[in-house]
C-alpha cells in the first residue's frame, strides 16, 4: 500500500477540521491559531502535490506575515466574546441552510461523477532535479503574463486608493509638515543656559 494516500487523508482530515473550527470556536486568538493550522496543512497537501514553492510561499507570507498581523490586532482589538456568543445560536438558523448549500456545491464539483482516478489519472512523478519554480515562473511569464501584469496593475490601483483613504484630513487632528520642520533653526528650540560652577557643601 502506498504512503501517499495515507498522508493525504491525515492532512486533509486534519484540514478540515482546523477549517470548521476557524468559523465555530468562539475565542478570536483561538480561529487565528486554527486558520493557522489550517495554512499548514494545505502547505503539506501542496507539497505532495510537487508544489513546493505554493508551499512555502504559504509558509512564509501568510503563516510568517499576514496571520502574526491577524493575531496582533485581534489581541489589540480586545474584542468582547460575550456578544459573540450570543449571536452564534441566534444565527444558527441561517448557518445551516448555507452550509448545506456549500456542501452540495461541493459535492457537485469535486464530487465522485467529475474526479476520481477513473477520471482524472494520477499526474506522473518528475524527477529529482525537477524546478517547480522554474516551471511556474515559466507559464506566469510567458502563457500568462497579461493576467498577472494586469493583477499587478490592480493591486498597485488598490494600494494607491487605501493610502489616500487613510491620509484623508479629520478635523482635530495634529500633522506634521516637512517644510517647516526643516526650516527650524537651533535657537528656536535649544535654549544653552550658563551657570556658575559651585563648590560642595
């Protein structure tokens, strides 16, 4: 029996169950460290997949960066729990229904008819040398290169609008302006005071 399969159920279990507890525990620390769980084990399902740089590229950027951001503004947030606790059973009505739907979608898609090894046959192992970031970089840069320059042009455009929505002018609000600070001389802001030396006691 080959390892392969094993592994991929173990991570997937684990998958999703770290998934379902990110949208179902009530502590907002705790959905960070289950979201981050769930990153993992994706990363190890794309590594069996020979998908080595989507693995780390997960790792790194959203493991390492965007879900240590997560967690610091959850815990600076200081969100009260005990609201969201009252809500969960009240929406629960509406979570159902939605979930059912998902889980048909699901089942409709990736389900039995459409996948399986009768279907789609296993891809063919390459070999040791084998660069997977070569190989991405490649089809990004030759195949699709006007997709992913025009996803590079719109997320320049939504950086530029977030930043000039955040410098926005509020009233009572103290800035800073450059010019003037360098402009400021040494005696508008150091007063040199001189004062006789005195003998101890």
């Amino acid at each position: 029996m080959a390892i392969e399969p094993v592994i991929f159920w173990v991570f997937s279990t684990i998958l999703v169950l770290s998934a379902g507890a990110v949208v179902t525990v009530r502590n907002p620390v705790h959905a960070v460290i289950f979201l981050v769980l769930a990153f993992f084990t994706s990363a190890a399902i794309w590594i069996l997949l020979e998908a080595e740089f989507l693995a780390l590229a997960l790792v790194l950027v959203y493991v390492g960066a965007v879900m240590v951001l997560f967690l610091f503004v959850v815990m600076m947030l200081d969100i009260n729990i005990a609201p969201l606790r009252e809500g969960f059973v009240r929406n629960l009505w509406v979570g159902i229904p939605v979930l059912a739907i998902v889980i048909y979608e699901l089942w409709v898609v990736v389900g039995e008819k459409q996948f399986g090894l009768d279907k789609v046959a296993a891809p063919a192992g390459h070999a040791a040398d084998y660069s997977n970031t070569k190989e991405l970089g490649s089809i990004l840069y030759t195949v699709y290169m006007y997709p992913f320059e025009l996803a590079a042009v719109i997320l320049l455009v939504a950086i530029v609008a977030a930043i000039a929505l955040t410098l926005r002018r509020r009233p009572q609000t103290k800035y800073q302006d450059p010019a003037q600070q360098v402009l400021v001389k040494r005696g508008d802001r150091v007063r040199l005071v001189k004062m006789a030396a005195e003998k101890k006691q």
